[in-house]
C-alpha cells in the first residue's frame, strides 16, 4: 500500500486505468472559439430541445454521455459507475441528466475541479478493482450560471474586466482497466485553500493559490519538474489568475512559462468573442480536455499532461454573508505511455 | 477484481475497513429527542457561535470532526482524505466546515444520501491502499435549509403533514485499514430512481422507490436475507416513506417489518415534538449512525448492520419547472466482525 501514495496528496496507480472514450458537447459561443473543431457537437440552440436552460444543461449531459459511449461502442450497463456533478444548486444538472441510464452513480461537487475529481475518484475505484468501466462527467451552462451567481441574462447585467465566462460545455470521459490509453498516472488530491479573497467577480485570484498549492505538491511528491510535461493546464484561472499562478509558483522556484495553459484561455477568443478574462465553468475544462487534449494524446502529439482544474467552492449566499472564498484544485496526470511501474 | 464485485451495483470489500472513531453534533430539537443521550455534543445556540445560520452549520462541521479526532486520538495531518458534502448550495456548510484543515478533499453531494455514499467512497479508497484513514461527513441545519428550500424561519409557514423537520446536526466517521471495528463490509451503490412524485412537501413517497432498487440490488447481489440484519437502517424517509418502502419490498418479496427502522423515526419523539412526517436532512442520519448506531456496534449490542441514507436530489428550481423528484440510496453493511474472506 505504502507504495501507491508518494506523499500527503499524491498516488501513483500502480494499474493505471486508460481513457476509452470521450465527448464534448458545446454551444454558439463555443462554436465560434479556436476549438470548434474538436468538439462532437455543437448546439446552435442553446436550450437543448428542453423548454428551460436548466432542462437544457442536463440535456447537454445526457448528449456527452451518450456521445462518449458512442464511440467507445459501449451500453450503459457497461459502466460499472458514473461520477459527476455540476454548478447547479443540488447538481441538478447532472441528477436529471443521468436519470435515465440506470448507472450505479457517485454525485459530486468540486465546482470547476469536477472534471479533474471525477476522472480522479473513477481512476481510483478502477485501479482498486472495484470498477472494470467508470464514467466521468460535468458540464455548464452559460444562462443557468447568470441567472444564479448573478443575474438573468436578459437584465444585461455590465460584466466587470476580471469576470470570466461560464462555457456552455459538457465533457464526459470514460475510463477503463483495460485500454490503449491514454493512461491515468498519478492524482494529486486538493486541500482548501482560502487567501482571503472576496471578490466573486475575480475568480482567478481568488483560485490561483490552490492551483499553486495542488501543483506544488504534485512536483515535490512525485519528484518531476514542469519540463517533464508537455502541457501544464490548469482551469479556469483566466488572464489574470494564471499571471498569479506564474508569480506564485516562481516564488517556490518552479517555472511553469515554457508548458503551461488554461482552459479558459484556451476555449475562447478573448478579444474577438469580447470574454474578458477568459472561459469558466466546469464545462470549460471538461470541453478542452474531452475534446481538444486526448484527441491530440490519441494522435500522440502530446505524451504527457497534467490537468489541473480548479474550483471556487463559494455560493451567492456565501459573499452576501462577507465570506471569502475558498478554493480547491485536483491534478490528473495523463501519459500516453502506461507508467505504473516506474 | 472479479471477486470484490459481486453484481451490478455491490462490492465486497476485501480488507474491511475499521470504523476508527466517529462523533455526532446537534442542537435544541435533538436535545430534547430520545436519541439525545449518544449525542457527543449538543449546542444550545443554534448559531453554534456564529453570526449566520449557514456560518454555524459550518461550525457544527468543524466541531464534528474535531470531536471524532480527539475521540481517536487523531490530528488532521493523520486523515488521508477528507469526504463531505451537504444540502446548501454549492455545498458551503463544508468548504468553509473544512477549510482550516488542510486535508485533501473530496466534496461530494449525494443530498441526504450523504453520509452513506462518503463512508462508501473513504471505505473504497482505504480498502483500495491510497489511504490508511480516511473522514466522512455530513450536516444539515434546520434554518438554513428551510431559508433555501421553503421559506425563512420567521416567516412562519405552514407544514404539510407529510412534511419532515431537517434535523440540525452533524455527524463525521473516521475509517481506517486498522482498527477493532465496526467493519465496512460490503457497499451497494444506488442509482437513480424517479417514480414521477413532484411534490417536495412528501419526499419519503419520493425517495422509498429508490431505497426499494437499493435494498432489493443488496439482497440479490450478496444473497442475504433482511434476517442476517439486526438492523435495517433507511435515512430519511419517514412515517409515510416507510410505509411504501415496506409495501414495495413486500411486493418482491422481501419482508423488513421484523428489523427495519427509518432514523427520521429515531431521531426525534414525533408526537410530543410536533415532528409530522419525522426527521431528515442530512444530519439525521449522520447523526443517528455516529451516535446511536455505532455506539450500539462498539458495544456488540448490533452485531450488524445495513445502514442505507437516501437522497432526494431536486432543488427549488427543478420543482418551480415542474419536474418530479429523483432519488438515490446507498447502503453500506456494517459489522462487528471482519467479514473480508467470506
């Protein structure tokens, strides 16, 4: 046992589980960014089909599962879990977007770190031999996050230069005991982390420190250094919270600049789709990662990446109450060579 | 592998998990309800010393881990990982419960299923070998989850009669690799089950199908009968909940009424405290296992037990949009003996 934790937050899979398959579904707004391409599916309707933006989030949901077992040739009785969660108050996106699939389910709740928690939690059960096949999933909705964080789109609330975008974006990736990769690695678990930011219109101020805190530990745990990864992404710091991620892990002499990234730098356009610092929401990372990251580690244009995403676990009620806001940031490393026995 | 999976929705852990320490919270009504006398503390001050209610059910978070780790003798440092979740949107009666810790965090939601699926997730990690101990925890908080759910406290409502009291209380277990028991011995995990109930005012008829799925999975998949139980425990369907739960089962013919209780009917004298339907919320169940429950096990009073907490996962804005109610169960079976090898 001794040999799967390498410190306080890191495990080694000594069996590392393979990505089998991978979806992700977007909207107009993602349609128009850099990574169109890359996505299954591109909605121009922004509901889904359904007659509410909520109903719609667990429309897009349902679509990235069914398009990840799609392509993977599987049935939901294949799946021996799903693990997923979302923005939404109770994560209704998800609980009515799995409803009907009758997959054993582990609901979540890492805000923007979903992605990366519920990849991390499948690889675990799978590695320890609880689960052939697992499910991980999240996604966001651009309405549904207004309307709730802050106000209904159609009141045309002045966004403010720090604020970011929530990406209507679904991901769902399913891993697996056996497959060609590529491989889960190592997981570095997050812990709190709070540096008294209050600003909710400044999200990647106030979620950089935990991003610094999780990639630090990753790189004093598992003894590599940024240069052994072609890709470092983190989501969603924006402009301004990867500047403070820079800063912050220069000062514990670890230089991220030659192979670092942000998902929210990454979905949109910044100046031509006006996103000011950047993309957001859970479904920001999970679209970069479903659909532009493993499609380049399949291709094996990219060996090795850490994924990092982060997530600012505050509510409306919250800030109203004068509370910082506390911050957490799971780290996945991914490898197209199956590495379980280094 | 094969052998820990035994059916669709249970494992058999194969190196048990001990059940470390455990310690339970609550408030005025829990004080004066016929499980008090297990209770490790009981604050007068439903503020627990803070200026806001959601404030204080962070609090009662933090007092209940604190409480479990003095009882075991424990620091935070020793914990592995940490696994919480509860009703407030976005989960902050634990991001701010935990955030002083520093223990790597895996939030979950799973509404009143809660302490059920985070025993689950530590028992699956220990039993894994990436963690030797390993928190799970819950709250709820009758003034908040009434101001979120229904209406503000003061405001007055009236109750249905189906109506239940969301218990203020928390509850936080501690599992290791080691220990004298009680053992995690088998988890079924729940799917989620969706009958088409909509109204939130009656969530035992909404949540008894899924408790009904779980249950009969449980028994099928591990072939035991309700009688290898000295205890059958759901969370929290209720005086009506119950009724159908015991009715459905019936019907695929397996009989609970020798060895079942509901902790929405443990936790508080329904008539004498004006309780309706009985208890819920998260920390019913929380409460009524790591107070009541695994005292009795320590004791060899209940040699085993099936503990099952459903959840019902709606939010106020599902309801307003009409949709029903989907629910999920998760039962973990207990023992006082080390089952592993059967």
């Amino acid at each position: 046992m001794q040999s799967k934790r390498l410190g306080r937050q890191t495990v080694r899979l000594t069996r590392p589980p393979s990505v089998v398959s991978f979806a992700a579904i977007g909207s107009r707004q993602e349609a128009k960014g850099p990574l169109a391409a890359y996505f299954d599916e591109l909605s121009p309707d922004s509901f889904f089909g359904a007659k509410t933006w909520e109903q719609g989030e667990s429309a897009m949901q349902s679509m990235a599962l069914q398009r990840a077992m799609q392509k993977g040739g599987l049935k939901p009785a294949d799946l021996d879990y799903m693990l997923a969660g979302d923005l939404l108050n109770q994560c209704i996106g998800t609980s009515f977007g799995l409803r009907d699939f009758r997959i054993p389910f582990w609901g979540l709740y890492g805000a923007c770190s979903t992605m990366g928690e519920s990849i991390a939690i499948a690889s675990l059960l799978i590695d320890g031999g609880f689960a052939r096949l697992a499910g991980a999933m999240t996604s966001s909705h651009y309405c549904t996050a207004e309307r709730q964080y802050r106000m209904p789109v159609p009141y045309g609330s002045q966004r403010a230069p720090t604020a970011q975008w929530t990406a209507t974006a679904a991901g769902c990736c399913i891993l697996g005991a056996q497959g060609d990769g590529p491989y889960v690695t190592h997981i570095t678990c997050g812990r709190i982390v709070d540096m008294g930011i209050t600003d909710a219109a400044n999200m990647g101020a106030a979620m950089a420190p935990a991003a610094c805190d999780t990639l630090s530990a990753h790189f004093r745990e598992t003894g590599r250094k940024p240069a052994d990864y072609d890709l470092i992404l983190t989501g969603d710091l924006g402009a301004l919270g990867r500047e403070i991620l820079l800063d912050l892990l220069g000062r514990d002499g670890i230089d991220l600049r030659g192979n670092h990234n942000d998902c929210g730098l990454m979905l949109y356009d910044l100046q031509k789709q006006d996103m000011h610092a950047g993309g957001s929401g859970c479904g920001c990372c999970a679209a970069v990662l479903n659909g532009y990251v493993l499609r380049q580690m399949r291709q094996k244009k990219l060996q090795r990446v850490l994924f990092a995403p982060t997530g600012a676990l505050l509510s409306p009620t919250s800030t109203f109450q004068g509370e910082s806001i506390p911050s957490i940031c799971h780290a996945i490393s991914f490898s197209v060579e199956k590495e379980g026995a280094n």
